[in-house]
C-alpha cells in the first residue's frame, strides 16, 4: 500500500513540475516581442482562414467591386515623423511617413508594403482609416518592422463586411 501512495506522490509532483515549466513558458512567450508578432500572424492566418468562404461568396457577387478604388490610411504610432520610411504600392512608392501618417487610394490585389531600408530602428504602424470594402485589413491593424526592412503588409481584398 505504501508503493501505491509514492508513486500518487511522485505522479504529482512530476505534474506540479511539468506544469511550473509551462507556465514559465509561457511567460517567456508573451513577454517576447519575436513571439507575439508569430502569435499575432498565427491568429490573423486562422481568422483568415476562417473568412475565405465567405470572401469567395462576396466576390461571385460583387464583381463591380475588383475595380473600384478604396483608401486606407497608415500611421506611425512610435514616432511623430519619419521622412524616409515609406508606404509601397505594387513596389510603388506612394508617400513617405513625413507627416506621421500616409493615405493611399488602392483596389483590388494591390500589395501594400512598407520600406524602412533606410531607417535603423524598430517601428510601430497602426491602421488608422480604412474604407468599409476593404475586408483585409481592420482598422487598429498594429505592423512592428524593423530597421532596415522591406515588409509586405498584405494584399487589398474588396468585398461587403458581413
């Protein structure tokens, strides 16, 4: 009988270890700037993935959407001013972040990207406006780029919000 009880004890402090180890984890994950922007795209591909059936229904049935232009507008949430960061369109250069923010007509399948090559330091992007048939991006959309990158943003999708 007392062989059963220690190996009771043993199975929960094993347990008791095992879940110590992952909640220090787990702590070490959230508090990783790396792992939160993996997390973030995981959350966004599953939303996504999630909402594709119910873009390929609005595009049947919106076909005069494809070629109607839309704005969106990004901003710079870490600095006030950064005149050689800047927003691409389709590898165009659009505007620069000069004022803090820039405002871009697009339509449908255009390729947002932002070109930080000349610029060292870690920045923060928020989507600030964005037309109701852009499906996406949301508006609060938050981007961290670092220094010195060309980062895509993501493709212009056009569609009804259901």
């Amino acid at each position: 009988m007392l062989n059963f009880f220690e190996k009771v004890g043993r199975f929960f402090v094993n347990l008791m270890i095992v879940g110590l180890i992952l909640l220090v984890s787990i702590q070490i994950i959230i508090g990783n700037e790396e792992y939160q922007n993996r997390l973030q795209m995981a959350e966004n591909f599953i939303k996504s993935y999630f909402q594709q059936p119910i873009q390929e229904v609005t595009r049947v049935t919106q076909h005069e959407s494809e070629h109607k232009l839309e704005i969106i507008e990004v901003s710079l949430i870490s600095k006030a001013s950064i005149p050689e960061v800047w927003l691409m369109k389709n590898g165009e250069r659009m505007g620069n972040f000069a004022d803090g923010k820039v405002r871009v007509e697009v339509s449908e399948g255009d390729l947002l990207t932002i070109d930080s090559r000349e610029y060292t330091n870690t920045l923060w992007f928020k989507i600030t406006f964005i037309s109701d048939d852009i499906i996406s991006f949301q508006q609060g959309n938050q981007f961290r780029i670092s220094g010195e990158e060309l980062k895509n943003l993501g493709v212009i999708r056009i569609g009804d919000k259901l």
